[in-house]
C-alpha cells in the first residue's frame, strides 16, 4: 500500500517513496507465503497473486481510491516466493481458474486427511499432545491415564470412520482444556475421565443443543412415538451439521396408500435434498419387486417426512422409508421402540452410512429400545459402554432382516413368506 498523506499540498507533505508499504507477497520475497482459506481473497486479488507469481515482481500501489496514495505506483518489486494456501472444498468453487490451474501446473494440490489409523502409536501421538497442551496452557493439571485413554475413546467416534482417529486436533484441545479447568475448579491434582465427561457436557455444540430441545419438542407434542405399534409410521434417524460437530435426531416418517394408481412415482414430501429424492425411487424398485402385481395401477404411494423443516440430505433414510410403504401398503403395525438408519441398494442390500454414533445416541436420548444399522456399520458405533447398554443395537444385511425385527407379524405370516421368497 502507499499511505495516505494529509499535509500533501504546501510543501509539507511526506514524500510517496517514504509512505510505500510492502505487501505480504513482497515480504515473503525468497521465502514462504501462507494464505489460508485463499477462495476468500476477492477475485481481482487472486488475479492479482497470480501476476505476481508469474512475474515473480509486483507494483506496490494506493489501496484506497479515497487516499493520496491512490495516485502513486512504485516500480515492480521483488516478490519471489513459495505460495503454500489452505482451505475447504467448497475453496475448489470459488479460486480464480487460471490461478487454480498454474498451482496444478506447477505445484501440487494435496488432500489433507482428517483421521489417522487407529493403532498404538497414533494413540501414543494423541497422548503427547494431551500433555503439549496441558504445558501450553501452564494452569491446567496433568491427565491421568485413564484420561488420556478417554481422550483417545473421543477422538475414535468423532473420526466417524471404522479404526481410525480424529485429527481435528483444535477440538480435542478445547476438550483438554475444558477439563482441565473443571479439575482446577474441583481442586484435582490430575484430570480424569469424570472431568472430561463434564466439559463435553458443557462444551456441546450448537448443533447438540438444537438437536436436544428438536427431540424434547416432538416428544412433548407427540411428534415422536416410542411406544406401541403403528401401521405406516416409522422412527428413522439423521443427523444435523457435519464432521466431528455431528448430532443424531430421530426422523418420523409415515406412509399411505390410496386408491387410484395414477402417480408414476411414489409422492414423497418434506424438504428433501437430489440425492433424498433418488433415494426414494430407489425404494421403489424394491417394493415393486415384492408387491409388484399388487401395485399396478391400484395405488398410489405418498411417503411424508414430518416436520423436517430442517431438510433431508442423503440416503440413510432408504430403509426407513421401505419400512413405512410396506407397512402402509399392507396394513403391517410397525413397533415404535425402534428407530432405524441405512441406505438401501435396489436390490433390497443394507449399505452403510455416516453419523451412525450420534444417531444411536440420539435413539438413546429419546427413549429408543432397539436401533436398527446396516451391519458394515457395526464397528462405527463409539459410545460409552454404560450408555451403550440402555439400547440393544440390531446389525441387518438386507431390508428382509429389517422387517423381521420391526413388524409385527402376527397373523401375518403368509406376507412374511412372500417378502423371503421375492428377495
């Protein structure tokens, strides 16, 4: 920048030369230039990074229309440098293509992963970084090693990926520092698991909370069912925010079946996402596969999320929706103390899905006996072992094991059979 100069007239104004400022790109000359979340620069600033690395000089000139040193320009400066940026996916939208494409050029572009394999030594690595942080912070006690192990129990369900760890490091540490905190306030010489139980507790995200007070409402209003039996209504299961900042919700779903048969596709409602959508005309193609002859031109089949004002992503509603059309279709009473979660393939396959510990807790929180989960997903379930117990988890592998554990199917029998036989 060129700085301003309010004496510029009448002899007493600074000379332009002595009010030029180098950039960051100038500074950086024969060395290291760090730009994170580079999609936020303004476009004419990324076209303008791009120049200087190509020229690998750069002007320095007045920012400000409004300032004196709008009118000054220096000659070309020096600006050598390695640009190393960071940023999200979403940076891939919104970077300047030609200054995208002369990094791919002539750098690399690099996939960052957010976990690490879950074995003795990345556990070793997560322990050293809780005492790192703990000598950061230069208040805080030291963690016991049960501690250290309940740090490594967290970071294993917020990695949200079967044996593997979370390396979104900057969370732990809030967690580390939380506890830490608690202890000083109970007057510990050491933090321990207890600790750490209490600062989760006071540290739940936004999105926790909104999921919190999303199933205390619904349940006061009745929106959410967990005893009894209904035919066409099932207890599905979602999630809110993303990444380690996931929280579980239980997603009603109903289903009718109307005469009339003049709808190509079944109706489904309730502000769902592209890929929601294609989900449901998955669906479709296994329920014809079952009661193909008895939908034809007969009825019409409307599918409704209730009250998902927050919208519908994904697919891990699939058995869910199978559940509540077939139940609809043939008057099957649906046990409400089960709530479930899976994507289906179309043909009838249990396929695994993201969010699958928040969910289960989230069943948990609201009452839930049994959660119904693709059996891939087994393994993804990190909870504590004492609230684990509160809920008996059902691993299936095809929507034929579903229906077996959620219909009743008392003086049904004869529907059972037809299902085995068609899948």
């Amino acid at each position: 920048d060129v700085l301003h100069d309010p004496f510029q007239s009448g002899g007493l104004g600074t000379p332009a030369h002595e009010r030029v400022v180098a950039g960051m790109i100038h500074k950086a000359h024969q060395g290291v230039l760090f730009i994170d979340e580079i999609s936020t620069l303004q476009p004419h600033t990324q076209q303008e990074l791009l120049s200087a690395i190509q020229e690998r000089r750069f002007a320095i000139s007045g920012q400000s229309e409004r300032s004196a040193g709008a009118m000054v320009r220096t000659e070309p400066v020096p600006c050598d440098f390695v640009l190393v940026a960071a940023g999200n996916y979403d940076t891939i939208e919104h970077m300047h293509p030609a200054l995208r494409s002369r990094i791919r050029g002539y750098g690399y572009e690099v996939h960052m992963s957010d976990t690490m394999k879950d074995t003795q030594e990345n556990r070793d690595k997560l322990a050293r970084f809780v005492a790192q942080e703990v000598k950061k912070d230069k208040k805080i006690p030291h963690f016991s090693r049960e501690a250290c192990e309940y740090i490594v129990v967290e970071a294993r369900k917020r990695a949200n990926r079967k044996g593997h760890l979370t390396l979104r490091l900057r969370e732990l540490g809030g967690i580390v520092r939380a506890a830490g905190d608690l202890a000083i306030e109970q007057k510990k010489k050491l933090v321990e698991p207890e600790h750490i139980k209490g600062a989760l507790k006071l540290s739940r995200s936004l999105e926790q909370q909104i999921a919190d007070k999303y199933i205390e409402r619904k349940k006061e209003y009745n929106v959410i069912v967990t005893q009894g039996t209904q035919i066409g209504r099932v207890n599905g299961l979602a999630v809110m925010g993303a990444g380690s900042m996931m929280s579980g919700i239980i997603l009603p779903i109903e289903a009718q079946c109307t005469i009339g048969g003049k709808e190509k596709n079944i109706v489904a409602t309730g502000k769902l996402g592209e890929i929601a959508k294609e989900a449901i005309i998955n669906v479709s193609a296994i329920i014809k596969s079952f009661f193909g002859d008895d939908l034809k031109e007969k009825y019409d089949i409307y599918v409704q999320f209730l009250q998902t004002y927050e919208g519908v992503e994904g697919d891990s509603a699939s058995i869910a929706v199978a559940v509540a059309i077939i139940s609809a279709l043939k008057g099957l009473p649906v046990k409400q103390d089960v709530a479930m979660t899976g994507s289906l393939s179309v043909r009838g396959k249990a396929l695994p899905v993201g969010g699958v510990s928040a969910k289960v807790e989230a069943a948990i929180d609201a009452g839930i006996k049994e959660v119904i989960v693709p059996k891939s997903n087994l393994n993804d379930i990190v909870i504590e072992e004492a609230k684990l117990k509160k809920i008996k988890v059902l691993p299936v592998e095809n929507i034929t094991q579903v229906l077996h554990h959620v219909i009743d199917w008392k003086g049904n029998k004869k529907i059972y059979d037809q299902i085995k036989k068609s899948s």
